[in-house]
C-alpha cells in the first residue's frame, strides 16, 4: 500500500517537561518502534509531522534574545522544525531498519506547501504561536514587527498568525520519485513551509498551515491508498470525556459529516483531523483511519482506530 501517516508535534513530547531533544528523540524512537512492521515491508510510506510545540520553543528562544538576535519570520521557523525534527525521525526509523535487516533507506525532505494570498484567514488571524506577553508589553512588539495579538484565557496575549488552506505541495513529484524508487519519505513537516506565488515567483509567508490539512492535500495528490491521522486517543468518541462517550469504529463520510454539524468534535483538536479525513475520503474513497501512535498497526490491521469510509 502506498501510506501517509501523520504525526502530531504534541505525540514527540510525552509531558510538558520531558520536552528536551533528547526526550523528543526519545519518543521518536518509540514511534519508530511502533511502526516497524510498517516501514519494514513492502508499503510506500510517508510520514508527516507536526511542529507546533517546536515551533513555539524557537520563537520563545528569539524572543528572550531579541535585544542581541533579530527575530525569524514564521516560515524560515517551520523550515528549521522542518530539518530538526525530520532528522531526528530520519535517525530512528533508519536504525530501526537497520534492526530489522532492512535495506530501506529514509529520506527527509524540507518542503513548501503553497497558499493563497486571497485566502480570507489573512484577514482573520487565529492561530497563536509562541510565548505570553503582558499587556504593556504587546504595543511595542506590534509596532517593531507589525504583530497581531489577543488576550488568551485570562493567562496574557499571544501572538496570532493566520492559518490559510493549503492549496499545493510543491515537492509532491519529487516525493512521488523517493517512493517509487523504494524511500521512506519524511515531507510536509508542520504543515509544508508556507509560500504565496508573486509575480511568477515563490515567497515565504508569515502563516502557519495546519499538519492534517497538508498530509489529506498530499495523500490525495499522491494517491494515497490510506492517510492515517495520529492522535493522543485510540479512536474518536462521540460525546468525548461524557458519561455517555460512543467510540466510532468506523463510519462513513456522511456520518461523520453530520457528527461534525452537531458539533461532537473539539475545533482546536479532533474537528480538523475529521475534516482533513473527510476531504482525502471523500475524494479518492480510500479509508482514513485515526488512531494513536501505538496503535497504528493494529488500526491498519483493522483491529483498533476509527475509519472514516467513502
């Protein structure tokens, strides 16, 4: 089969003080482990990350040095994730090959994801990034780099980004060519890099793309035969958390579209994975499975997740 699986940023960082880059090599390491069958057969996989815890250690980095250091735009941070993580991901699953005589080779590859510069979240800034700052603090930073801020539970500001839809994966041949020549291939980490076409040329963007909606844009322009979404659950609820929670072993795109109008599904959390699965779904009506880390196998064995069916 031809796989893309997607990571969660959260899923490298077990607690919020095991958050060091050996901790993180650590539960990649795990996750490779958990993966092995995967990547040691005869699948064509690709894997997929997310970066935002990362992407908020860099810029609390930049921010505690901004007096001695100038500031990195958003898309030069989510490039650095990019090779950070990608080798780190790289390393494991290449050893843990290694551990099972496999001959396979993993490649990671820094990737752009395109946007468009009319897409209405420019107007709308929602996604916040890095530290909390003090309400006499947001002026200033406002005024030096032009930066958008909102109050975020009663716990200061942060800065909001805009979050556009991804629109083209602009490395997607040279993925397919690492595929087809027997690569595992480590691409569109933290959602691709973000890039607006301007006069016939590509520019970075201060944006930050959602990891799922990226991974559904690339399974479907690769022809993914599944996308697997992780998460930090074995599978998706209904009524999550309630004393009447309903796991959801498989459903189809409707279903799952009518859960999403009726609002099961936490718009920071579990609503964008459904979505992102729905849209691969309902296009190439292949499955889409959610499910955690360590449970991927089994889910794609059929024995545990939730599968999203056209």
């Amino acid at each position: 089969m031809r796989i893309v699986i997607a990571i969660g940023g959260n899923s490298l960082i077990k607690t919020k003080k095991d958050n060091s880059i050996v901790d993180q090599y650590s539960q990649v390491e795990t996750t490779a482990s958990n993966l092995s069958s995967v990547i040691t057969g005869n699948n064509q996989v690709v894997i997929t990350h997310g970066n935002g815890p990362q992407v908020g250690f860099l810029l609390q980095m930049q921010e505690t040095s901004s007096r001695l250091l100038p500031i990195m735009p958003i898309d030069y941070c989510v490039a650095d994730t990019q090779g950070g993580i990608g080798y780190q991901i790289q390393t494991a699953f290449q050893n843990e090959l290694i551990k099972n005589n496999s001959k396979r080779v993993i490649v990671s590859l820094v990737t752009r994801c395109e946007v468009s510069v009319d897409d209405p979240a420019f107007n709308h800034p929602t996604k916040p990034i890095g530290t909390f700052f003090k309400y006499d603090e947001i002026a200033t930073k406002s005024s030096l780099y032009g930066w958008t801020f909102v109050e975020d539970s009663g716990r200061g500001y942060r800065r909001v980004v805009a979050s556009p839809k991804p629109i083209k994966i602009l490395e997607k041949d040279s993925i397919l060519n690492l595929l087809e020549q027997g690569a595992i291939v480590v691409a569109a980490g933290g959602g691709g890099i973000p890039v607006i076409k301007k006069n016939s040329r590509y520019v970075g963007i201060e944006a930050v793309i959602d990891k799922d909606f990226a991974s559904s844009l690339l399974a479907r322009d690769i022809k993914a035969d599944v996308l697997v979404i992780s998460t930090g659950v074995p599978h998706v609820s209904l009524n999550f958390g309630q004393p009447d929670e309903k796991r959801i072993n498989e459903a189809t795109v409707a279903e799952m579209k009518k859960h999403l109008e009726q609002g099961h599904f936490g718009k920071g959390s579990m609503e964008p994975k459904i979505t992102a699965g729905i849209q691969f779904t309902e296009e190439t009506k292949c499955p889409t499975i959610i499910t955690c880390p360590e449970s991927i196998q089994e889910a794609l064995d059929g024995s545990c997740g939730t599968r999203i069916i056209p």
